[in-house]
C-alpha cells in the first residue's frame, strides 16, 4: 500500500522509512472489494475518480506499476453501469501474463492506476433503434454487459434483450450468471430496472467443454438454429434485430461473417448500424 494518507508533521518528522516509502501511484483508485471464481477469472472493484464520466459498455485503460517503474496498462471494460459510485472489472488471470500474473493478487485498500479517458464502441448510440438487442459473449467478453445490463436505458430501448455467453466451463459462467440472478432479485435493481423491464431478459449460457445443460459454440448453435429455437424467437433479421459482440479475436470474427451474412451492418459512434464489435482485451 502506498503512503497516501501519511502526512508529514512537526510530529511526525521525515525518517528513512517515511522518506523512502513507494509514492502514490499517477490516478491512483482504491481496491475496495476482490472476488475469485475460478484459478481464471476474478473480479474487484475500485474507488471512481469524481470527475470520470462514461458511458456503460466503454472501457479504460488501468494496470499496476511495472517492475521498471512505468505504468503497466491495459484495455478493461467497466463492468459497473454508469451510475454506479465505483467501478468494477471482470478478468482473466494469466500465469505469465506480463499484468494479470500481478493484478490477481490484489488485495482490498491495494492501489491501482487508472487512467480516466473512457472509449469503445459497445454504446447505445454506435445502435441504430430496433426490437431485439443481442449481447453475444464469450470468456471476459461479458464484462461490458455487465454494465449494459445494469444501465436502464439497455430495457428502454428494446423489446428484448438475449444475453448469450460461451465459456469452457461450468464455473466460468459464474460471473454472469449471479449478475443476471441477482438484476432478478435485488429489490434495488428492480427498482431502479423495472420488474416489467427485466422481464424482457434472456439468458443464454453454453459451455464448450464441460457438460451443462447447452453445450456447443454460440456460432455453430446460430448457424444451426438451435439458438432461435429454444428462445422462440426468428432468425436474425435487420429489420428488428441489433448485436454487441465482446470476446476473443477469432470470435468476434466469426460472429460478425454470420450476422453480415443475416444482413446487419456494422456501426460506429460515428456511424451507428445494425451491430458492433469490441476484444475482450487479455494482458
Ligand atoms: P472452445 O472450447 O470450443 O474453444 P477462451 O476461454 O479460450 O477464451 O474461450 C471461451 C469460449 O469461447 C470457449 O467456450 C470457446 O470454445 C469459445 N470460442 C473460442 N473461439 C471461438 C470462435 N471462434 N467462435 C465461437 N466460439 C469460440
């Protein structure tokens, strides 16, 4: 922990200790709360700097100082909406990864750098209005629908709302899937969402390499219906239909050949379309 809150006084006089003590880190935030799922994924959540404004579903660049002194950074979702009065992540942790092999041993009152110049394209505003808004992840890709999830306008825009998610194992849909248990029953959450409003949210969790109740790839489960099936609904139309897409690479690629191949556009800040595409950034 830094010195942050150690003045020095006529009390308390400057000492080799005191003097050599690790300074307070540039846009530094307070750890106020960590949770582990899986030996791959945790969550934690930090103060808000006062003056940062975003809107859910943008991303930050925030990491830890590196061993030379310099900042190590890298692109996270937020993963709180943007009402909430502090910020939460969603990560993976890599062995060897040159931040993540640090960042999963953080600790409550631990310090992290956060540089406050929120961007991305996972918005309300890059979506031209439709009915049915699809938010298809895979891995730490949920993490900017767990914001969007929690933002009002996400249900005051459409008709329904189908969060799909794609993990290897079981374990690895905990995240989500207390998220979108606890939207249901937090009395706050109801409140501020809407009991009618949360009513228009499907889940739709597949897991790849442990059995679970839906097995297979969100793109082959698109390709051969099974999707639109078990959810009732008709096959991707431009008309009616909007997608957010957060998870790997080859992913993201894959997803966007299908829904060009329904008919969707892709938009932008600058442009909105049909649907729009973020990495689930990994460091
Ligand atoms: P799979 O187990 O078949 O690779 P990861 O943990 O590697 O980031 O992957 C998260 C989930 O995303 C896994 O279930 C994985 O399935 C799935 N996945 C990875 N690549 C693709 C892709 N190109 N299209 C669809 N799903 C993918």
């Amino acid at each position: 922990m830094s010195g942050r809150h150690d003045t020095m006084t006529e009390q308390t006089p400057v000492t080799e200790t005191t003097a050599t003590k690790v300074p307070t880190l540039p846009d530094a935030q307070t750890v106020t709360s960590v949770q582990h799922y899986t030996d791959r994924l945790f969550s934690f959540r930090v103060t808000r700097p006062q003056s940062l404004r975003f809107r859910s579903g943008e991303f930050v660049m925030i990491g830890l100082m590196g061993d030379n002194g310099r900042p190590l950074l890298r692109a996270y979702s937020i993963a709180s909406p943007a009402w909430d009065d502090e910020l939460e992540f969603y990560s993976i942790k890599v062995p060897d990864g040159p931040l993540t092999s640090k960042l999963q041993h953080i600790k409550v009152g631990d310090e992290i750098i956060l540089r406050p110049k929120p961007v991305g394209t996972l918005v309300h505003d890059a979506l031209l209005p439709g009915k049915r808004l699809y938010f298809f992840s895979t891995g730490t890709g949920f993490a900017p629908f767990a914001s969007l999830l929690r933002e009002p306008e996400t249900y005051e825009k459409y008709d329904e709302i189908i969060m799909t998610h794609t993990c290897r194992d079981v374990d690895e849909l905990t995240y989500g899937r207390d998220l979108i248990a606890d939207l249901k029953q937090d009395e706050m959450m109801q409140e501020l969402l809407g009991e009618e409003n949360l009513g228009k949210l499907k889940y739709y969790p597949t897991t790849t390499r442990e059995e679970s109740p839906k097995m297979g790839r969100i793109t082959t489960l698109i390709e051969n219906g099974e999707l639109f099936g078990d959810l009732g609904v008709p096959a991707l139309d431009p008309a009616t239909d909007r997608a957010m897409v957060c998870g790997s690479l080859e992913f993201n690629l894959d997803i966007k050949a299908l829904l060009e191949k329904a008919g969707l556009n892709e938009g932008a800040n600058s442009e909105p379309g049909e649907f729009v595409i973020e990495k689930a950034f990994v460091g």
